[in-house]
C-alpha cells in the first residue's frame, strides 16, 4: 500500500479503527466534520465516538459524491475537518476539497473503503487528504484489516502508539473463527442454504440488523454521545457487522491479508471490465468525463428498487451495500446538522442498486429480462430545508434476509 500510495501507512486491524484515530488525532472534541448522508452507519458513529458533529452535506444525486458548491458559506465556516466517501469507488472531488481545506485550514480526511483502485485528478484515491483509510475487506476480500496512510510520515509514530493503545488482545479462538469462516460460507453457499442459515442466525439472537440501518437506539446513544470522544461507549453501535474490528491481528489473518493483496491487481482489472459494462446499460449514468474507475460496487438507478432486487436474488445475486434513509433522516437533529439541500441524497438512496462488478453480465441479463426500468431524475429544484422525508425505503434483499452484504453470508464490513 505504500508503494501504491506514496505514502506512509499504517496496518490497522480496520477501516473504522484507522479513521477514529485519524479524526482523534487531527481534530479538537466539539468539532463540526461534512460528511455524506449516503453513508455507512457505522462510519457515522465513529465520528460521533471521536467526540465530533456530523455534518451532512448535499451531494450529486448521480453518484452521491459532495457537491461543494451546494454547502452554504457559514457552514464551511463553522467546520473542523471534512471527510470524503468515494461511494462505491466513485470518487468525490477531492482536489476542490483539498483545495477549500487548505484555505480554512482544516484537516481533509479520505475513506477509500470502496475507493482502493479509483483515481482523481489523476492522483490515486487516498492521497490528497491528511489521511486516509482503506479497508481489505471490499476489493482485497481478505475480511480482516485496514489501512491508515499519512500525509505526514512523521506522524506515523504517534498514530502507530494510538492505535497500539485501542487493541483488544487476539485469541486462539479468534483466530480459529477466522480462519474456518471462509469455508463454512462457501459451504453454505454450495449447499443453497444461505436463508436457513440466516434464519437460523436470526432465532439466535446473532443477527444486528432488521433492515438496512442498525436500530439508532435514541437514549442509549444520547449517553454515549455525552460521553465523547470515547470508542467504548459508542462500542454497541460500531462493532456492529464486525465484533473483530479492534483485535490485534494474528498470523492467520495477516497470511490471508497478505495473499489477497497480491491478488488486488487482477480483481481490479476485472471490476474495471465489468464496471464498463454496467455503465453501458440504460440504469447508469456514466462519468461525464468518460473515466471508467475499478468500482467495488455500480450504482445502477432503477425506479423500483425492490422488483429489481428481487429479480437478481432468482440469480443468486445478492444485493447489499445500501445506505437508505440518508444519515440525516435515520438520525435526526439530535445527532446531527442536516443537509441544507436533502433531496439529491434522498433521491439516490431510494433509486441505487449497488451491483457487483465481478457479476456485471447476468446481473444485466437478470435486470433486462425482468424489465426493469431506470429511474426518472430528481425533480429539480431539490426540496427545501425542513421538508418531510419521503416514507424509508423498504428495499430489503429477500435472499438472505435484510441486512446481508452482497458477498458471502456476512453483513457489509469495514
């Protein structure tokens, strides 16, 4: 990753480790960071872990990228840090943010968890921020580790002591767990038993999620958040979908990490291909600059999310990876400033169907076959502050049950 980067990096256990001590680190408590409202749960609490505001920002509505020039004056003004998406590797325009960080003065934070193959203004995704983060769970598939990479490799000592300090110690069992996994779900995989499985999980009591946001559990985390910054109290909330996410690393997992790295390159020249194709379909909106990037995922737009869903599921493709509601209606004032201009975010939570590049031909046919059609453009201009949110999306995969990431039997990862 550092000779991919040009930069220092930093091996962290994962994404959202990597990026609580980067936004400790860089910012004071109290502090106001723009994110994206299409956005992982989790990431949202990490931010609120680290003692910080989440502020949502209006985005593209095509690929959920941050529209700059939508954030309204006083809100640049009030901000400490900005933190970057790159939803499902589509970059947000990060030399323009690099770029109004630096007039503020203010640290730029990249998550490149979906983004490890994707450029911008000719630059890798990663490397105009202060510090970034990627995760080995998407792309590389290794389902354990992060990374950390620094502008400043003089920082690397005292990142390196901070991350030391939040790890949980590794286990015998543990690293057991880890390594029998990836046969167990091909197993099941094989064997089509992924909805009993899932049930199964579900009668259990194993399973954090219903739909496709985790309970916000209002309360509790009005608690945390009084609390903060403290990665303890906020532990419920960001553990979710990954219990391992601050355990030292082990040799098993560092052998895996190792082996699905060195295979990164062919699995993004193969999402590459497979990402031409779908953007080739009447559900995309190609790039205006024609740039073709590797993405984990495509966001295909479609008017009817759940037909469309339903259609892939009798393929066996699975579709996870959904961010709906936008962070701001599924957390409320509360916890967050919410978007001066919603609708956009709103607009491509409902519509997106993150589909999976490496199946990109009979995800097509499945799509085409079953008549799905492609949604109509948000109405413009886009509804004002303070309007009602539209009814949540009930777009849940059917197979496996809600919540289920698009590989394996899992929950999305970071």
């Amino acid at each position: 990753m550092r000779d991919r980067l040009g930069r220092e990096c930093v091996y962290v256990p994962s994404c959202r480790l990597g990026l609580f001590v980067a936004l400790r680190h860089w910012c004071p408590p109290g502090g106001r960071v723009l994110m994206s409202p299409v956005n992982d749960d989790v990431i949202f609490f990490v931010v609120l872990a680290a003692g910080l505001r989440p502020v949502q920002a209006p985005l593209n509505p095509f690929d959920a990228s941050i529209d700059i020039d939508a954030v309204p004056d006083e809100t640049w003004g009030s901000l400490s840090a900005v933190l970057t998406t790159n939803l499902y590797g589509n970059p947000d325009p990060a030399p323009e943010l690099r770029a109004r960080c630096d007039a503020l003065g203010i640290p730029l934070f990249e998550d490149g968890a979906h983004a490890i193959g994707s450029e911008v203004g000719g630059r890798p995704v990663g490397t105009w921020g202060d510090a970034s983060v990627f995760s080995l769970s998407k792309h590389a598939g290794a389902q354990t580790g992060g990374i950390l990479a620094l502008a400043d490799p003089d920082r690397s000592t005292a990142v390196r002591e901070a991350c030391a300090d939040l790890l949980a110690p590794r286990s015998m069992a543990s690293e057991l767990t880890y390594a029998v996994r990836p046969y167990a779900e091909a197993t099941v995989r094989r064997l089509g038993l992924r909805r009993a499985a899932w049930a199964t999980m579900g009668l259990l009591g194993l399973t954090e999620r219903e739909g496709i946001r985790m309970p916000l559990r209002p309360d509790a985390l009005a608690g945390a958040v009084r609390s903060a910054p403290d990665l303890g109290a906020h532990d419920p909330w960001v553990r979710v979908d990954m219990h391992d996410y601050r355990l030292e690393p082990g040799p098993v997992r560092l052998r895996r990490v190792h082996r699905s790295l060195g295979r990164l390159d062919d699995v993004l020249r193969a999402s590459r291909e497979g990402t031409e194709l779908l953007l080739s379909t009447p559900w995309a909106r190609p790039p205006a600059d024609g740039t073709v990037q590797p993405l984990f995922r495509v966001p295909l737009l479609v008017a009817d999310r759940d037909a469309a869903i339903a259609a892939l599921a009798r393929r066996r493709i699975v579709v996870g990876y959904l961010y709906d509601p936008p962070l701001d209606d599924y957390a409320g004032a509360a916890f967050t400033d919410p978007s001066p201009a919603p609708g956009n975010a709103r607009w491509f939570a409902r519509h997106a169907l993150p589909v999976d590049p490496l199946r990109a031909r009979e995800a097509a046919e499945a799509l085409e076959r079953s008549g799905t059609q492609p949604a109509e453009p948000p109405d413009p201009p886009e509804s004002p502050e303070g309007s009602e949110p539209p009814e949540a999306s009930a777009a849940q995969p059917p197979e496996p049950p809600k919540g289920a990431a698009a590989r394996g039997l899992g929950p999305p990862r970071g």
